[in-house]
C-alpha cells in the first residue's frame, strides 16, 4: 500500500489518500524508485490506519520527492 501525499500552498506535506495493498512486483518496481527518508520526514510519529480508524499500519517513509 502507498499513503499518498502532495504538498499544499504553504510547502507542507498533506495525506490525500493510499492505494489497494500492492502485487510483489509493483512493490518491487516502487521499491527500487523510493528512497528512504533521511533526517525529520513530515509525517514523522504520524499514525495511519487501513479504513476507519481501525489496523494501524506500519509505514517506512521515504523521501517525499517522487511525483507521478
């Protein structure tokens, strides 16, 4: 799964939405295109869930560079 993001007119990271859990090998190919975070990320001690508050996931946050 993929927690989307865009940055607003302030320059500030906002959470827009996540994508359906990923096949292995879009996992992969996003894999090898992400890098991960280096020093604070903005969504730092943010937590996520997978629908309606419930199931916490856990995130690995990278750069928040990649535009598509």
């Amino acid at each position: 799964m993929l927690l989307l993001g865009r940055y607003d007119g302030t320059g500030r990271l906002r959470y827009t939405d996540r994508t359906v859990p990923l096949a292995g090998t879009a996992t992969a190919a996003f894999a090898e295109a992400l890098a991960p975070a280096v020093g604070e990320h903005p969504w730092t001690a943010r937590t996520f869930t997978a629908g309606w508050g419930r199931d916490v996931v856990d995130v690995s946050l990278v750069d928040p560079q990649l535009v598509v």
